[in-house]
C-alpha cells in the first residue's frame, strides 16, 4: 500500500485527535493488547504512540481496577 505525504498526514492527524471518544478507544485497544501479552514498547510501536503515554494508561486502569494487576 502507498500513502502520499498528504494522506499519512490526514490519517495521523485522525489518529492524534483529542476527543474523548477516540483516546478512550485508543486506550482499550491498548490496554487489549498488553492484555494479550504485548509489551509497552510493541503497543506503542503499533499504535504511533509514546511509550509514556501507554505506560500511563496502564497506571491509570491498574488504580482504578486493582484486582485486574
């Protein structure tokens, strides 16, 4: 598959957007595959993420669902 400039740009753009309903999708498709074994790094990796950001995402699910760690 080919993407011009303008198309990797439109689509990360999507992807970075900042309304609650895309981060919280972002962060269960996260936490979903750490779940399934995947590392902080592959995670972010896949999802054009920081680490940090996953790493938190992480932090917030486990003080929220304590029994889930």
């Amino acid at each position: 598959m080919f993407l011009t400039e303008n198309d990797r740009e439109t689509l990360l753009t999507a992807l970075n957007a900042k309304n609650s309903e895309v981060v919280q999708a972002r962060m269960a498709n996260a936490l979903l595959l750490l779940a399934d074994g995947l590392s902080v790094e592959d995670v972010a990796g896949l999802m054009y993420l920081d680490e940090a950001s996953v790493a938190g995402w992480v932090s917030v699910f486990s003080k929220r669902n304590p029994q889930g760690n």
